[in-house]
C-alpha cells in the first residue's frame, strides 16, 4: 500500500484542506488528526498523523443514511529515541504544521489522574513556541485497548484505512497476539497505541455530510384507494 505523499498542505479561504502530491496531484481533504502515545521509562513515544480524503460521487445524503466516508491514510508517524516529552514535541509540531492538523489525541484524565502533567506539558509546549492552532483532546475511549483495536479493525475490513506495508504501525498489527494483548498491550504495542487514539476519533466525531441534507422523496404505499 502506497504511502500518500504530500509536498504541500494548505487551507483555503473556506477553510478546506488541500494537499499537493508529489505527482502534481491535488486532493481535499476532510480533516486531518494526530494520535500520541506518551513515552515512559519502558517504551518510547510514538506520534501518527492521518488524513480522511473527500470521497468520490457527491457527499449529500438523504435522512438516515451515513454519511460517505473517504479513505484516511496515514501521513507520517515517528517514534521518540528516548522516553523526554520535548524531544518529541518539536518534530510533532513541525509535522502537524506542515500537514494542516490542529488536533492531538492523547490519553489523559483528569478524574483519574493519569498523565495530567505529560499534558500540561505538552500544551506548555506549544504555547511558548506558538503553535497556538495545535490543540490536545482526550482520545475516545482512550481507556481501553481493546476498543481501539477494534475501530481499527473497522476501517481496515471496510477497506477505508490506508497504512503502507513498511509502517511500524502496520507491522506492530500483525502482532495483535493473545500473548500480545495480555498485560499492558499499551506498552508492547505502543504505536497501535497511538493509531487507536486518532482511528477512533475519526470514528466518534464522523463527517458533515454535505451542506446539504434533503428529505427522501415522498413514495405512498400501494393500499385501499391506490391503484398501481
């Protein structure tokens, strides 16, 4: 699977995503997010951007119906060499400037506690050094594992998710073992850690589906008085 690659991003005046392709290609874009899984003393970070094309045919949909979802391909990822948030900060903002993604989904909690300050830090981050568009979100269901796993393996089946053969996330997929899942799959599986995170907001916050939603045409059933 062929890695989309991407020479320029900008936003339009209509606040449209526009990638210019290393072919001269161009392509819209939906929205483009970031996944991030912090470093400890046992794993390092890890960091994926991925970006939902426009999909093909007209995006307008009639009352209940989904909304056509595009292709989401996996721009860039990039693994820290040691387990200092900083280092990995810096080419995470230049990556997610370069790309035009403005959100970053982590796992963090407030309620529980956990990784408050890696996130602290992170916004710290980008604050002094001005990247004030790039913003932090709790992952859905940042929680559980399993359920990450199990988005992805959503988008994979529907053919929607694109990652090259030679991505560490793709390679750290086919490791996806029982032994695997057992303790801390967060920790073995650090970069299916960080896909999860931005695979399942692309799921939980879907698509606007076009500027316009129309009602399905009016069709009387064949009954008393009706003739066909």
């Amino acid at each position: 699977m062929e890695k989309l690659n991407v020479v320029k991003g900008e936003v339009t005046k209509k606040g449209r995503i526009i990638f210019t392709l290393v072919a001269g290609e161009r392509k819209e874009i939906i929205k483009v997010y970031a996944g991030l899984s912090w470093p400890n003393n046992e794993v390092p970070g890890y960091y994926c951007i991925l970006a939902e094309e426009v999909p093909p045919g007209s995006r307008t949909k009639y009352e209940g119906q989904k909304a056509p979802r595009g292709k989401i391909h996996l721009l860039t990822e990039k693994e820290s060499s040691d387990y200092f948030l900083k280092d990995m900060f810096l080419p995470l903002a230049d990556d997610c400037t370069f790309f035009c993604c403005d959100k970053v989904f982590a796992y963090f909690s407030e309620q529980a506690g956990e990784h408050t300050d890696d996130a602290a830090m992170f916004r710290d981050f980008m604050y002094e050094h001005g990247h004030h568009h790039i913003r932090l979100s709790e992952a859905p269901h940042g929680e559980s594992f399993k359920r990450g796993l199990s988005d992805i393996r959503t988008l994979i089946d529907e053919r929607l998710l694109m990652l090259p053969e030679d991505s560490l996330a793709r390679r750290q997929l086919k490791e996806t073992t029982a032994e695997a899942m057992g303790d801390s799959p967060e920790v073995k599986l650090y970069a299916v850690n960080g896909l999860r995170f931005v695979v399942s907001a692309f799921i939980t916050f879907s698509n606007p589906s076009s500027d316009w939603t129309p009602k399905r045409p009016y069709k009387p059933r064949l009954g008393y008085g009706l003739r066909r």
